[in-house]
C-alpha cells in the first residue's frame, strides 16, 4: 500500500483537505460529451461531464475527456472550451456499439488511456474522474498504474435500477452489478448527487458514508431561464391559449412517457371540452431497449384516440429545450427511477412546474406543492389528478412557477463544480490515498 502526496508535497489546507488538482482525466467511455443529449446512451450524464468540465477549467483545473471514438474521422483530440479537451480513443469499431457489449472493449480503452499520458511528462494528471461503471472499470486499473486517486460518479445504479423496473424491460445484467460493485469498492471517493444515492451506496453496496461526497448537479442558468411563453409557443407553432403538457427526454421503457398520454386520455375522459385546448408533446429520441418505443407510442397514442393532439419531436439543442419548456403548462417526468432527473431542473429553471414521480432525486429536485408536484405510484389517474388541478387553477399555477424558478435557481454548475473540487481535495489528502 502506498500513499499519495505527503502533507509537504500536497500542500494541504487543512487535516482533511489535499491540494487542488492540476490535470484531471475525465472517463466517460461509453458517451461522448459532444454528443446531443436526448436520444441512445446520451443524456444527463453528457450534459454534466459538460458542464462540469468547463466550470472546473473556469476554477483554473485542466480536463481531459477520454471517450471512445464512434466514428474513423473523430480527431484524436478537440477543445471543447479552453481548458477542456475531448479525447477520442480508440476502442473497438467507429459505430455506436450497445452499452452491454461495451465490457469487451475495456481493455483496449483502458490501454489507449495509458499510452495517451505516456508521451507526457510524469505526473500529468493528479486525478481521474470517472462516469458510469464502465469508465470507474477503466479508472480502477488507470489509477493503480499511474498512483493517483480516483472519484466515480455512478450517475445510475443498476441494482436501485432492477428493483424499479418498467414492464418489459430489460434487467441490468449480473456483469454490470459485479462491475459496479467493484468499482464502488475500489474508488478513492464517491460522489452521488442526493442523500438517497449516498443511502443506496451504503445499503446495496457497502460504501461506508465518510467516503461518499453528495454534490447535487446542476442547471445551465443562462440557458434555462424564464422568458416569453408566447413568443416560444409561435416559434414552435403551438395555439398560444392552449395547455402544453410536455415530455422530454431519452424514450425508453424507465421514463414512461405512455404514463402521460394515459394521464392526458383520463384527462380528456374528465373532460372532452379541453380537446380543443390540449397538445402533449414528447421531445427525445429513442434509447436503449426503448428502440422501438416511439412506435409504440405513436400506436398507444391511437389507441387512446389522442394521436390529433399528440406531437413527437426529435432530439432538440438545449436552447431549443428552453422555448419548449416556457411554453408549457406543466413539464411531466413520470419516470419509474431517476438519480436526478435534469429535465426537472431545467423545466423549474425557465419557470414551469414539474409534475413528477415521487422517486430517486425528483425528489430532491422538485419541492412537492411550492415548485411542483410528486405523484405517489403510477396510476395515470392520480397523475390526471395533479394536472386537472394545476390546469384548473391559474392562480395556483403562478404560484407553484414563481416556486419552481426559486428551486431551481439553487443549482448552478458553478456549485455542482466547487462540491466536486471539495470533493478532489479528499481524495488528494494523505488520509484518503491510499492505493
Ligand atoms: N436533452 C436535450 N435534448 C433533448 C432531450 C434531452 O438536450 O431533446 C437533455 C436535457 O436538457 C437534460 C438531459 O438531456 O439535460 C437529460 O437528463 P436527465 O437527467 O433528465 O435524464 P438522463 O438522460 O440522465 O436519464
């Protein structure tokens, strides 16, 4: 056993704190963070590398983002803002290739990792951070080699992910739980963005709580912020009296978009006079075993008879997402689990309340009756429920946005990043390195 650093060496500011680091290397192997969010594997996890990649560099720390290339014509590297670099490594075929088969291309990752520090001098970087299980596997092995700590952020739990699954979906594979499991055991720290993931680390995996750090992510401020609904409802050719329910996010079987168009046919049932009045919009793409989920939609949507008043739209940029999220009436996450859930974020951030399953980190995102509501089970009705009211009552409805903007104004990346840096200094103190 070896420690890192000794107090001389990392300058420590306290008994607990290590130094800054200088260089981390960012792991996020199976998605790159130049990818658009919101369909395939690209999603929350990319916009947080994103994010907090560059309010790091702002903090004065270097990153480089490791991710596997998908495409022969990738650039070995490109900066992503000054400071932050993304790596393209070779691992594997340039096609996107299904997460579950991505183990097989472990070690050629993690080889590639090695050989891209080797031409630097030694000690280029003092930390790795990894992203997803798959990349904390590369971590585990990266970090003996070159003697630096290692922080991981699982973004999602396979065994919290099992015990809450969509019908017909997919269990998370005995390899990922084994993986993870050994990844958790093997990081220098954890960092989970609610209390609850710090509770599930600990309860399913062992992690003692000293050694996790919880440090919520974020919303870009700039970007989601509140504006002029009726101009977003003409740019996106909605009736600028009408009520928008809206979905966004990747379609799969986990966030259960069919879970609103059965709230909004219940809706419609309570009510036929709204159908003039009503649209319901799903904004993403398809993703994971949800492959054939916008088909089904499209199907269900029929079914209940709604398919006039239901509008599906690609994946969108996030300055597109803003327009979407003004201009709707309530933002609807009926996810069955969520770590975070930063549609939810985003949605309050631009002053629109969040109706949403009363899981994972919705429940810390969304306050229940002051910038949002948290549905109880998955029973549509009780979903119609909350919608009737927040459509019935104007009045309310102001209130709930006056709240959302209040929560969601908490959540800067800037704070997501200085959390992460404290974060850091634990992993670099003498106490904590031990590899
Ligand atoms: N997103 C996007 N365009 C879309 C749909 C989603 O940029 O069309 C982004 C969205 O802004 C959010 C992220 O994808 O930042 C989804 O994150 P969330 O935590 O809600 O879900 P995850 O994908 O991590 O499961």
């Amino acid at each position: 056993m070896r420690l890192i650093g000794s107090g001389a060496e990392a300058g420590r500011t306290g008994p607990e704190r290590g130094r800054r680091p200088r260089r981390v290397a960012m792991l996020s192997m199976h998605t790159s963070p130049l990818e658009q969010p919101g369909t395939g594997d690209a999603g929350g996890l990319n916009v947080y590398v994103v994010e907090l990649s560059r309010q790091l560099a702002a903090l004065g720390v270097e990153v480089e983002v490791f991710t596997r290339a998908v495409s022969s014509r990738a650039p070995t590297s490109a900066e992503l803002v000054p400071g932050v670099t993304v790596r393209h490594v070779d691992a594997g075929p340039f096609e996107e290739v299904h997460r579950e088969d991505l183990p097989a291309w472990l070690c050629a990752f993690t080889a590639d990792v090695l050989r891209a520090e080797a031409g630097q001098e030694p000690g280029w970087f003092d930390l790795i951070h990894s992203h997803y299980w798959l990349s904390g596997q590369v971590a585990l092995a990266v970090a003996r080699r070159w003697g630096v700590p290692f922080v991981h952020t699982s973004h999602t739990l396979a065994k919290v992910k099992n015990d809450a699954l969509a019908a017909g979906d997919r269990p998370e594979p005995p390899g990922r739980v084994r993986g993870e499991q050994e990844v958790i055991a093997g990081a220098t720290r954890l960092i989970a963005s609610t209390e609850d993931e710090r509770e599930h680390l600990g309860g399913l995996y062992g992690a003692a709580a000293d050694r996790v750090d919880v440090v919520a992510p974020g919303v870009d401020l700039d970007v989601f912020r509140p504006g002029d609904a009726a101009r977003s409802r003409a740019l996106l050719g909605l009736d600028p009296d009408g009520d928008l329910l809206l979905f966004v996010g990747r379609i799969q079987p986990l966030k259960a978009p069919d879970l609103l168009l059965h709230a909004a046919a219940e809706l419609l049932r309570r009510d036929p006079g709204r159908r003039d009045r009503l649209t319901v919009a799903v904004v993403g793409g398809p993703s994971g075993s949800g492959l054939e989920q916008p088909d089904v939609l499209v199907k269900l949507a029929a079914d209940l008879g709604i398919s006039d008043l239901v509008r599906f739209q690609p994946p969108a940029p996030q300055r597109d997402l803003a327009h979407w999220y003004r201009a709707a009436t309530a933002v609807v996450v009926p996810s069955h689990s969520e770590s975070f859930g930063l549609v939810a974020l985003e949605a309050q951030a631009c002053g629109t309340p969040v109706v949403a399953a009363a899981v994972g980190g919705l429940r810390t995102a969304v306050a229940d009756g002051v910038s949002g509501l948290l549905v109880p089970g998955r029973d549509p009705a009780r979903y119609a429920d909350a919608l009737d009211q927040l459509l019935r009552q104007p009045h309310w409805r102001a209130r709930l946005a006056a709240g959302a903007l209040g929560r969601a104004s908490g959540f800067g990346w800037s704070t997501t990043a200085r959390g992460v840096l404290r974060s850091y200094r634990h992993a670099l103190s003498p106490a904590a390195v031990a590899v």
